[in-house]
C-alpha cells in the first residue's frame, strides 16, 4: 500500500510522509495488563489545505468533501485502536486516510435532469382514474 516515503493514495497521488502527524496513546477498553502499559491506539493527522501533492482544484475539492471531518485549523484527524500493535493500528489509520481520500476525490457525474415520458403520464392519470373511481363506488348512497 505504502512505500518507505509516501502514502499511496491513487496511481497519481501519494502523501509525503512528513505530511502525516502521528500520536500515540493508550487504547481503552479490554485487554489486561498489556492495555493498560502499552500506547497502542494510534491517532494519524493530516492538513489537505496545507498538501504540497495536491493540485488547487483537488485540494478544494477535497477540503469541501470532508469539511465535516477538519477540525478549526483544518486537520483531518483519524484514530485507530482496534488492534493490539502501534504497528497495525498505525497501518490501518493509513488505510483509512486513502479510502476517505479516494473518496473525496471521485468527480460525480452532472445529473442530467430528465421528464417523464407521455406513456408514464398518461398511466399515473389512468391509475388516479381507476382509485377515484374505487373510492366513488365505496361511499354509500345518500338517503
């Protein structure tokens, strides 16, 4: 996934690793002894607006689709503590990063808005007809 110096994002994207911040603490939760002396939970921060590998129009994109992940000064903030290596846990912050890159970097397709054709038109008032008329015999007579 990574080579020694770079995150591999895409086939045309890779994060410097002097870009990435990593933090370790320790993991809450159960384990016993090892949890409680070993910082294996991992917290991997990284500033897409501060990116030297992405171009203006990635960047921006990329900061819009995950605006409701940065924090006030723009990091990107991701924690891992599933498993019991800094090693692994380390690794799976990275793999995280890439997907929610790759992810925020896809160009959605324009929707193309399209109408409704005269067949489908004219079958909706068909069946408003035929409800109505359904209705119509349900409801008794007046006396």
């Amino acid at each position: 996934m990574s080579k020694e110096g770079t995150l591999e994002v895409t086939s045309t994207v890779a994060i410097p690793r002097w870009e990435l911040e990593y933090r370790a603490s320790r993991a809450g939760g159960a384990g016993g002894q090892h949890v409680n002396t070993s910082s294996t939970r991992i917290e991997l921060l990284w500033n897409p607006g501060r990116s030297v590998v992405l171009d203006e129009g990635t960047r921006a994109l990329v900061v819009e689709r995950l605006a409701s992940r940065l924090d006030g000064e723009g990091w990107l903030r991701i924690v891992s503590s599933a498993r019991r290596s800094q090693q692994q846990n380390r690794e799976a912050a990275e793999a995280r990063l890439a997907e929610l890159i790759r992810g925020a970097m896809v160009v959605r397709k324009k929707r193309r808005p399209t109408k409704p054709t005269r067949a489908s038109k004219e079958a909706r008032i068909a069946q408003k007809r035929k409800r109505s008329e359904t209705k119509r015999q349900r409801r008794g007579e007046p006396d």
